[in-house]
C-alpha cells in the first residue's frame, strides 16, 4: 500500500503544536487539541492542493495549513461570547465546512495575518535546545528535511532545533520563527543545551589510547561540539572525535599516541556504543581542526551560523602475523596521517 503522504504530513504538522490527528474518512482529519477540545476538518480542497504541489514542498505547506487551523481554533476559543442577536441571525457554517473564496490555510506566510513568533515564545520560556541527529533522521517524507529548523555539522550530521518538553522533544518547524533570524535560534538552543543542561567529563584510557567522555543524562550533550576547547587542549593536529549516542561526546587530543591505533580503537568505541545504545547517532569518526570558529568569543560563535571543522575519518586495519595492513577510508584520512606523521618527526617512507 502506497503512504498517505498528503495525510501523514498533516498529522506530523499538528502533532508539533501537540495535537493528535487521525483519518476518520477519506477526505475527514479528526483532530484532538493538547487542553481536549476535538475538531472535524474536511481535507478535500487539501488533497488538490497536494495533488498539483511538489512533494518538497510538502512539509511547509502543511506546517501553515495546520497553523492556521490551531490558530482559528485558539482565536474561538479566547473570544467572549457574543450578545443576543436582536433578529435571527443566519446560521453559522460547522467549523469543519469549507472556507469560503480566498487564500487557501496552507498559502505562503505572506497571505497570511502576521502571528506571533512560536519561537519567540519558546525563547522566553526556556525551552528552545540544539540535538544531534544522524543525517537520515529527516529524510521522509520527502521535503521534510527542508521544512524543519535544521543545518549540516558534518558528514552524516545534522543539527536541529527542537522545544523540551516534559515528556519528549519537537523538532521546530521553520514556519515557527516568525521574525526571529535562524542564527538566533540555533545560538539560544545551544546555550541552553550547553549551560542548562547537566554534564560531566570523565578522562580515561582504552587500549592505551587516552580519551576524554562528554556525558549526562540527556539527549542534548552533541551541543558540547561547539565548545571542545573548554574540555581538551588540542595540539596543531587538532583531535578525533565521535558521537555514537546523543548522551556522550568521545575525544582523543591527537599527540604522541600513534595516529593509527587511536583511530581504530576510537572506531571500535564508536562502533560499541552505536550498536548497543538506543537512539543512535553514529559510527563515524571525526577529525576536529580548531579554527576560526573557536577563534570567535564562544557566545558570538554560538549565534554566528558558523559550525566546527569536522571532517569524516578512518581506517581499516588488518593483522598479518607481525605485520598490520593500514587501509585509509578518504584523502582526509592521508591528510591527518601525514600531518600527524610530522609533528611527531618520523622519517616518511
């Protein structure tokens, strides 16, 4: 059976503002309000629209059109009640009747009424944070991706904006910024997910090779990235980092330790806790270069739009006897290899 993707955009739109939506006929969305008010909404006109509408667009579209439903509903629900016409009045259309002539719900924002910044109210109640996802997370439907308050970190890496709520966490639509510019809010959800949020660092050694652990008991601690420096003191090689998990952030200061036996043990580490762990992030290994972006005063960098230079990593390695075969994934992996090779003063072959 073929996805109901005009549908399924539509329950994930209002499933943001916390409300739960279902099909009840083909052409009828039932929809229950977070306070427990329940509306009927015809969704005819809805599938034409979809019908004659790319599909990356899709996601946006429904963001508005679920906006301007809750909207309507927020609006009737605040309004005092009217005073006793003196003559019958005529009678009202049910709130699930079709709208009459004009812009469509889901038309673009400047069809719309100004409304206040989603936003801006999360950033004065504190709840706006920054979570790692793998790259993939956003992928359906299609157009998702776009739609959503999310930029690359790095290979395989997104960053998102999300609300914290008591029991879960909403990725943010990019319809909910209002006027507030998208650096602001990537630089307030950081903030509150570096400074807010409880962590630890923990320094250890595994298979000789020592490491450094970013952890706590949330899915925000990926947020640390983006102020390393406050954790380790990498040298001119930078260090290797990884993020199997949103609860941990592992780092090792590139140094003496052979370049080749840090790599592979931080693969496996990764490897381990990806596989084991719930909600994992990724396997894969990052070299962290400091530059310009810690070079900013840390909370202008925050705001900046900029990110850190991550850039994906490894090895392969195999044993033959007394001799280890070294099989590099990508021309960074060489380029680290020869760096390392350098400062550490070994003669190349």
């Amino acid at each position: 059976m073929n996805p109901d993707i005009a549908v399924d955009a539509l329950i994930y739109a209002f499933s943001s503002h916390g409300c739960r939506a279902h099909l009840e006929t083909a052409n009828t969305l039932i929809i229950r309000f977070p306070e427990g008010g329940k509306r009927s909404v015809d969704i005819t006109e809805w599938r034409m629209f979809v019908s004659r509408t790319p599909p990356s667009a899709l996601p946006g579209n429904a963001a508005h059109w679920a906006q301007a439903v809750v909207s309507k509903h927020m609006t009737q629900r605040a309004a005092p009640a009217a005073p006793a016409p003196t003559a019958p009045a005529p009678a009202a259309p049910a709130p699930w009747a079709a709208p009459p002539p004009g812009p469509a719900p889901w038309a673009a924002p400047t069809q719309q009424p100004a409304a206040p910044s989603e936003v801006g109210r999360m950033i004065e109640a504190g709840t706006l944070r920054v979570r790692l996802y793998p790259e993939d997370a956003f992928a359906q439907p299609p157009g998702l991706r776009e739609a959503m308050l999310i930029r690359p970190l790095a290979q395989g890496l997104v960053q998102a904006v999300v609300e914290d709520l008591p029991d879960s966490i909403r990725p943010v639509n990019r319809v909910d910024l209002g006027g507030v510019p998208e650096n602001e809010a990537f630089g307030v959800g950081l903030r509150a997910a570096i400074e807010k949020e409880d962590h630890y660092t923990e320094r250890k050694e595994v298979r000789g090779v020592p490491m450094m652990y970013v952890g706590g008991q949330n899915r925000y601690v990926g947020a640390h990235v983006h102020v390393l420096g406050r954790h380790v003191r990498p040298g001119r090689v930078g260090a290797l980092v990884a993020f199997p998990l949103p609860e941990y952030i592992f780092v090792h200061e590139i140094g003496e330790t052979v370049i080749f036996q840090a790599m592979a043990t931080m693969q496996d580490l990764a490897r381990t806790f990806a596989a084991d762990g719930e909600k994992p992030i990724s396997s894969q290994l990052y070299w962290w270069r400091p530059g310009g972006y810690e070079q900013r005063p840390e909370q202008q960098a925050l705001s900046s739009g900029q990110t850190p230079d991550l850039r994906a990593v490894g090895v392969d390695m195999e044993h033959n006897g007394d001799q280890v075969n070294v099989k590099t994934h990508n021309d960074t992996t060489l380029e680290l290899i020869d760096l390392w090779t350098r400062e550490q003063n070994i003669p190349r072959r």
